[in-house]
C-alpha cells in the first residue's frame, strides 16, 4: 500500500474513509475456519515512511558515500534521499481504517539519539517513537475488538540485546494479553475466542528463543523482475520461490505452513510492461489484476 506523488514531489493528503475497519469480522464465516496463512492479508510497505524526519541524518547503514554526501551537499541530497524514501502517505491509524493488517515496522537505535529512544528507518529515520507508535496501534484494537494484525519488526538497527530486551518488555507491556504466542497458525475465529489480535513476528532469533510471544521473521520476497515468468520462478529467500502456486523447492517431504509476505510493485504506466509479457501466461492460477474500470493493468496475482 502506497500513496500518490504529486508533480512536485510531495504526498498529496488522501482521502480515507473507515469503510475497511472492520473487514476481517465481516468475512464470510467460512473463513472464520481457515488458518491466517492461507488467507490474503493485506500489508503495507516501510509502514511509518509517512514521518520520516527531514533533519534526520542518514542511516548508519546507509554507504559511508551516501552519508558523506548527506554532510557536505545536505540541500542536494536530503530531498533526494527523502523522495526515494517515502512510500507511504496515510499515518497509520488511517493505514488500519483502510484495511492494513500486516505492518512492516523496520526498527533502528540512532547513534544520536537518546539512550532508549526507538526510531524507524528507511534510510533516514521517522520522527515517531516505537513505543509511542506501538501504543497507537494498541489503541485502535481495543476499538476493533474482532481484527487482527501482524506487526513484523525487522532490521534493528544499531540494537544490542539489552535494547532488544527493553523493545520485547514494551511490546508485552502495551499488548498484554492480545499477544498470541508462537505455535500453529491460528484461525480467526481461534483467535477472537481467546482475545488475541496480534502476531508479533520479530527478526531477532535470540530474542524470538527466550520469548514465546514472538513469531519468527516473516519471509520477504520482492519479485525485482519485469518479466512475469522471471517472477514466477523467482528463488526466494529460502530457495523455494514464492507463497503462492506451486512451490519450487529442493528439498523432499511436507513443508512447514507459515506466514509469507510477497511484496506487489505497481508502476506509473503499465502498457509498455504488459508489451513485455509472455504471450502465455505461466500457469491458469494467474490474473491480470485491472483498476475499476477494467481498463489498465496494475499487476498480476499468482495464486
């Protein structure tokens, strides 16, 4: 999920009704049955890119070229550093009144910074605290007793564990009892019986062993191809493609279910890709994906 760029640059304010708040309860009670892993669920990239502070410096693990750049050039660099960073424009409240249930919370420590405060990043970092952020999305579930969100934290940057430890008690502290721990995937109606609306996946392997409530890392596969049969066959993370389909794997025997987050590009004219395509497409599991009018092509869902 995104938002629009207008002809200078900046994120025009978008219009959001809360029409999707309460999606998840209104589904067909069929699927009240079916684990979250096979349900599509829909996320939204670097969620808090909406703050990003524009006297942030540059991320520590950004090149050292790039953050010398940002010392000597500041006027050059930081507008194009922040245009190439930003790719969300609803804060998000309004990102979960729309209907976002998977959250991409890269998670960083400034060197600059206070001793406990938690930022975001994507190359620079947000003017929102963790904690601050955490304590908002807690909030809107306690107003939408019946939806359930995935919050993967990753990256950690510049963490040591104590800070680790700190994050991991502020999470326990503001969800308590909404936290589902790790085990088999959970159905929605599982979850609404027991109260619990959060997975919490965390990238942090340690961490994730000394915790039951985290989940491990959520698999991130981004295409990069504009071929489709390219992304088709796409290796993933894990060698064994994507999520949906038939999985390409080199290993014999049932794979583990478990949550996947295939990330959909979307481009500004899409003919000139659809000239691209193979004239067959790879498999009667794939559609191409149209705007309301039917009349343009914004992507294609494999499933």
């Amino acid at each position: 999920m995104g938002g629009q760029v207008s002809a200078s640059g900046s994120f025009r304010s978008l219009p959001c009704a809360n029409a999707n708040a309460d999606w998840m309860s209104a589904l067909c009670p069929r699927l009240w049955d079916v684990p979250l892993h096979h349900l599509s669920i829909p996320g939204s990239h670097d969620t808090m890119t909406y703050c990003l502070n524009k006297k942030s410096p540059v991320s520590h693990s950004e090149s050292r070229l790039l953050q010398l750049l940002s010392k000597v050039v500041p006027c050059v660099t930081r507008p194009v550093v922040l245009r190439w960073s930003v790719t969300q424009a609803l804060d998000v409240t309004q990102q979960l009144d729309a209907g976002v249930r998977y959250l991409d919370l890269r998670i960083a420590h400034m060197l600059e910074g206070s001793e406990k405060n938690l930022h975001f990043v994507h190359m620079v970092y947000t003017t929102a605290l963790v904690e601050d952020t955490l304590t908002e999305i807690s909030e809107w579930l306690e107003q939408h007793p019946r939806e359930v969100v995935i919050l993967a934290c990753r990256n950690f940057e510049g963490m040591t564990e104590d800070l680790h430890e700190y994050l991991v008690a502020c999470i326990k502290n503001i969800f308590g009892d909404m936290l589902c721990p790790r085990g088999e995937l959970p159905t929605l109606r599982q979850l609404w019986a027991r109260g619990q609306q959060v997975l919490l996946s965390y990238e942090d392997e340690a961490s994730v062993r000394r915790h039951p409530e985290l989940w491990p890392g959520v698999p991130y596969w981004w295409g990069n191809k504009v071929k489709l049969r390219g992304l088709v066959t796409r290796q993933g993370p894990d060698q064994c493609g994507f999520p949906w389909g038939r999985h390409r794997t080199h290993t014999r025997g049932p794979r583990e279910p478990r949550l996947a987050w295939p990330q959909a590009l979307s481009t500004p004219e899409t003919r000139p890709w659809q000239r691209q395509q193979d004239p067959v497409y790879p498999g009667p599991g794939c559609q191409l994906l149209s705007d309301p009018g039917g009349q343009r092509g914004k992507g294609w869902w494999c499933r």
